[in-house]
C-alpha cells in the first residue's frame, strides 16, 4: 500500500507530544474498522509514540516514513 492509499488523514503536523497521539486517539474512531488512516506529523515524539498507539490498541502500522520534514504513518483500525 503506498503513502497515497488511504480513506481519512490526520494532519498533525506543527503539533508536539502529546498532541499528535491525542488527536490519533480521537480520529481514529471516525475510522470503520479496516479501513486506513493517514497522519502527517513532524514532531520527531511520533516516530516512538504512534507504533506504541497502534501495539497497544491493535491497530496495524502498515507503513511509516520520513522524509526531510515530515512523518507519514498508514494505520488500519483494528476491530
């Protein structure tokens, strides 16, 4: 699935810890289950706190990448 296949997105970017896993938190609940949600982030915190998110609330983390200035992440919602 690449950076572009996705159903909703999360714009978080500008925010810091712990605003991006607080609106995640919030939005992932607009998504069905299975379905993907897209986040932009650019604070360096999401890297370590949004694998965690998706480990512990059994979402799939299907891809995340950096780019120079920028944080992308494709969640699935789990059931």
């Amino acid at each position: 699935m690449g950076a572009d296949e996705f159903d909703v997105e999360l714009d978080a970017r500008g925010l810091y810890c712990p605003e991006p896993v607080m609106l995640l938190h919030n939005r992932i609940n607009d998504v069905a289950p299975g379905r993907v949600l897209r986040v932009r982030a650019t604070d360096p915190s999401t890297t370590r706190d949004i694998p965690r998110f998706c480990q512990f609330l059994g979402h799939e983390l299907i891809n995340q990448q950096e780019t120079d200035d920028e944080y992308l992440y494709l969640i699935r919602r789990g059931e």
